[in-house]
C-alpha cells in the first residue's frame, strides 16, 4: 500500500474546470463541503454535479456560478429550507436540469458500481422526468414478460468526492460503529473512477486493522485522502458533530437576498485555506457546541 | 361503539381519518418533515394515525419513518438535528438507502404519506416546478422518493389542506404518476396497479371513482361544507347525490391520541 495523504489544496488541483463530479453526503449532513470550498478557491467552473439528494454544496457551487448541470433526486437545505442559488440557476437557464427518483438515481449509481452501462426500471413511467429527459431515460421492454421499461445510464463521473470519518494514510477509510442510516456513499465509491475523499482524522493503519469491518472504502478504489477536521461543516457529521443551524440560517439569509459574494468573501475566498475557515467560522465555544463526540 | 363528541380538532380528526385506511399488517412509509404545518402534515398526522391503527384495529402494523424500522415513537427526541437521529437507540433496523429503494420495487410498502403543492384531478402530484420544467416560474424541490411511493406503494394516501392553488385541473410537472389521464391509462402506460387512494384534507376526504380514476368527495367534515369545498378547488371533483359527514372521532381514540400518543403535543403542532 502506498500513501495517498495530500493536502486540500492538491486534491482540489487534480480536478479541472468542466469535469463532471459525483459529491457524497445527503443535504446538510456529511458532504466533503471543505473540498467544494478549495475549489471555488482555485476557480474552478463548468462542472456538472451527480449527487443523490444534492444540496449545501450544489449550492455553494451554484453561488460561484461554477455548475451548468445537475442531476439528482433533490435540491434544497431541509430544515433550512429553499436552495436558492440553485433555484435561480435552473429559473434563469443557466443549470440544466436532469431530475430523476431516488430508486431511478440509485439504479444509476449502482450501474456504475457494478460496470453495466444501464440499468431497468419502471419506477419514473408517465412521469415528467422521462418525458422531458428522453436522452437518458429511454423506453425498452423486458426481453423476459414483455414488460415496458425505462433504462437509465450508470452514473459515471469524472471524479467523485466524498467526506468521511477516519482513514489510514492508504485511503482505508472507516464507519463509526454509531452512525446514521447510511446513504450512497459506498455505492458511489465503487462507483469512482478517481475518488477523493476528506475525512475528519487520519489514523494510524494499526487502528484500521483492529476493525476491518468497519472498512466502507478500501485503499484500492481511492486515489487521494484528506485530513480535513470539520470538513463537512457548517453541516453535520454524524457522531462528529451538529448542523450548524446559526450558521445554516444566516447563509440562507444572505441567499435568500443574493448576498452569496459577501458570504464567499467571508468564508470561501477571504480564508485562504481550511485551517483560516475554520478560524473564521467557528470560535472555541462553538466546536465545543456542536461536537457530539 | 363510545359515545360521539364534537370536542375534537381538525387534525385529530385528519389523524382518525388516516387511521382508518390502514389495515392490520401494514408496513407504513412516513417521510420527514420540517416544522410547524409540514412537520405536522409529513410526520405528525401519519405518526399518530399508523399508532392509533396500531393500538386499535392494527396490531400488527409497522411503520418505517425516515430511514427507521420500528422505532419506539413514545420517546421521540425533542430535537430532530442529526445527532438526535443517529443516537436514538429505539429502532429495529436502520436502514441505508439501498434497502429503503429495494422494499419499494419489491411492493413491501402497503401506504404511504405524500403531499404536494400540486394535485390534479387524477392523483398526479407536482413537487419539482411551477410553469415550464426547463425554465419554470419556479423551481422546487425535485422528486425524492415521491415518485417511487406512486410507482410501488399500493395504497399511497395524500395528505394535505384544500387550497385553491394546490388542487389544480392538471400539475404543471408530473412528479408522482398517480391514475395519470384517468380510466386505463395508468395501466396502459406500463405503470403497476394502484396510484393514490385517498386525499385526506383538513376539509374533506376525497377518493378516486373506481372507472374513470377522478376525484371525487366522499365525506365533507362537520366543520366545512360542499360550497366551501368548491371554493377551494381550482377543478371539479365528482360530487355523490348525498354527501356523508365525515364521522368523528370516537371518546376512545381521542383519549388514545390525547393521553397515550401525543402527551407532549409534539405530533400535531400546528
């Protein structure tokens, strides 16, 4: 095994403008929001962004006008409501797009993890997402009963990001044995063709190898690890810490205004690096609030 | 049969309404909510209906809310942030997403709770834009697993208060294909059997005539009536010659929901 530990600012460099990104995480819980942030940093745009529900950071991209096209089950901040640079880019035409259901875009992923280039489904039939998106949702029929169905292409992307708990040096990256229901993450994993994952704490191999089974991600499928603590902040890491609702609430605020360039001054770009984000976005006091550990 | 009172509120009888279109054996799919009337809409009406079935005509019914099988609702947290949710030990399972999708196309599911802010005349609903998809007036939310609940849940019901702008004669968008053009066309568009079997309104509950799959009243409450009803549809639902009153709760269930289900007045906010 041979050591994938880089920086943030070096994972985020090996990405360029236009490449078509899977992001990890569910709606404000554990997305690698550290990474989207490196790279409004560098200024990298035109990407097409593949999440399951995407949201904090399909928004945060949106803001940066850095994303022409979406393809998810959900846009939008929960609790904290509306996506709304995200919204008005699709109302302005400036994102295209591509809605699909959770069983539909979950087929794509798993397409994708298991090398088919397509899989079957009839959960989106006589709806408006097969209508309008006749390029990848096409009408087949079962060549076993007949069946009418839409097949849906695998989910593949040029790079797929992901935030996670631990890892070793290797890229083997860990479950907390407490943790929430799980989302795609693995499957999008598999499903990499170069895969980036942050995780809060790099630990020793020694303390991988005490639990093996707790290993979602091996060292194989990952081509660079980052040691980014609170690197899904201001959303939550489940058995890490919170969403940060005072945080979450003033951003959309600001959104809600479009005052994104103040917010990024503040928080994307003014920070040079995470180490500076986190100095600016969370006092003492704050970690210790939101930490569940 | 208890004696009927009149001392009861809307959403309790929302809450008894639902009750009684589950069955014993149920497996029940309840989404998440936000706060106030989403939250008492998406979560708090069907947590209290699928327990009230469960304490009463359904023993063996179990609910799957949220990514939990079986959890204990008698000690829901009183904050529902991420930690409350991943540290509340009272589930049976926790499911990931791969397995929620599965026992959708499998048809493990027998109900589920949906909602939209546009219903049509045949159960279609819109969650994912106002105006044209590509450049709508305005964006929503997408699809989640709305559509999936359509597609595979056998008798999914929809939740939700009557308004004008929400009940409209055809959705913008098709997110969830409910009985589509009416009559056969669910069917001959490939679709499983079902599509949505009730509307339950803080107003009126509606069902789906059995041949030409349209909307149609089948009970007003005591509290509305058949104009105010109207008034708050932008389309025409099949109308019965004689429209029964929505029967009330019973003395029992209210005791069960006041006293047993929602003690804490956590379930039906608002």
């Amino acid at each position: 095994m041979k050591s994938k530990l880089v920086d943030l600012a070096s994972a985020a460099s090996l990405i360029p403008s236009g490449a078509s990104l899977t992001i990890g995480g569910s709606i404000i819980r554990r997305s690698p929001v550290a990474l989207i942030r490196e790279l409004i940093r560098q200024e990298k745009k035109n990407f097409t962004v593949l999440a399951y529900p995407a949201g904090f950071t399909t928004d945060l991209l949106a803001g940066a006008g850095a994303v022409d096209r979406v393809e998810a089950v959900y846009e939008g901040l929960f609790q904290f409501g509306f996506s709304y640079n995200f919204r008005r880019g699709v109302e302005s035409g400036a994102i295209d797009i591509r809605d699909f259901s959770e069983v539909a875009m979950a087929a794509r992923f798993r397409a994708a993890a298991s090398g088919v280039p397509f899989l079957p489904t009839d959960a989106m039939l006589g709806t408006g997402m097969a209508a309008h998106n006749p390029e990848q949702v096409k009408e087949i029929v079962c060549p076993f009963t007949g069946r009418k169905l839409h097949a849906v292409p695998a989910a593949e992307t040029d790079f797929t990001l992901l935030h996670g708990y631990t890892a070793d040096e290797y890229g083997n990256v860990q479950f907390p044995v407490a943790r929430d229901a799980d989302d795609l993450d693995p499957v999008m994993a598999k499903a990499a063709k170069r895969l980036i994952v942050t995780v809060e704490k790099i630990v020793p191999h020694s303390e991988i190898v005490k639990n093996p089974n707790l290993t979602y991600i091996p060292h194989t499928w990952v081509e660079a690890v980052v040691e980014a603590p609170f690197g899904a902040h201001p959303l939550s890491c489940d058995g890490y810490y919170d969403e940060d609702e005072e945080h979450m609430y003033e951003y959309q605020r600001l959104m809600k205004e479009e005052r994104f360039a103040e917010y990024a001054d503040r928080f994307i770009t003014g920070p040079a690096n995470h180490a500076e984000y986190l100095a600016e976005a969370l006092s003492p006091a704050r970690v210790f609030e939101l930490s569940v550990r | 049969m208890t004696t009927l009172t009149q001392d009861y509120t809307t959403n309790e009888l929302m809450v008894v309404a639902a009750a009684r279109e589950l069955q014993d054996g149920d497996l029940i799919f309840i989404g998440v909510g936000t706060a106030g009337r989403a939250f008492t809409l998406a979560c708090g009406i069907p947590i209290a209906a699928a327990r009230l079935a469960q304490e009463t005509h359904a023993p063996n019914l179990s609910i799957y809310w949220n990514n939990l099988l079986s959890p204990d609702l008698q000690q829901i947290p009183p904050k529902l942030t991420q930690h409350y949710l991943t540290t509340w030990p009272t589930a049976a399972q926790l499911h990931n997403c791969s397995d929620k999708n599965d026992m959708l196309s499998r048809g493990m599911f027998d109900v589920s709770f949906d909602s939209a802010p546009q219903i049509d005349r045949f159960g279609n609903l819109n969650i994912t834009a106002i105006g044209d998809y590509k450049r709508p007036t305005r964006r929503l939310i997408g699809c989640l697993a709305q559509t999936d609940h359509f597609a595979y849940v056998r008798r999914p019901l929809i939740l939700t208060d009557l308004k004008k702008r929400t009940f409209v004669e055809k959705v913008d968008f098709i997110t969830s294909a409910g009985h589509l053009e009416g009559g056969t066309s669910r069917i001959d568009a490939g679709m499983r059997p079902g599509g949505p079997s009730r509307v339950i309104t803080d107003k009126a509950i509606f069902g789906f005539h059995e041949e030409t799959k349209e909307m149609e009243i089948l009970s007003i409450h005591a509290s509305s009536s058949l104009e105010e009803v109207l008034a708050e549809m932008s389309f025409t639902p099949l109308v019965p010659d004689e429209i029964p009153v929505t029967q009330a709760p019973t003395a029992e269930e209210l005791r069960l929901i006041r006293e047993f289900i929602d003690p804490r007045g956590i379930l039906l906010v608002s």
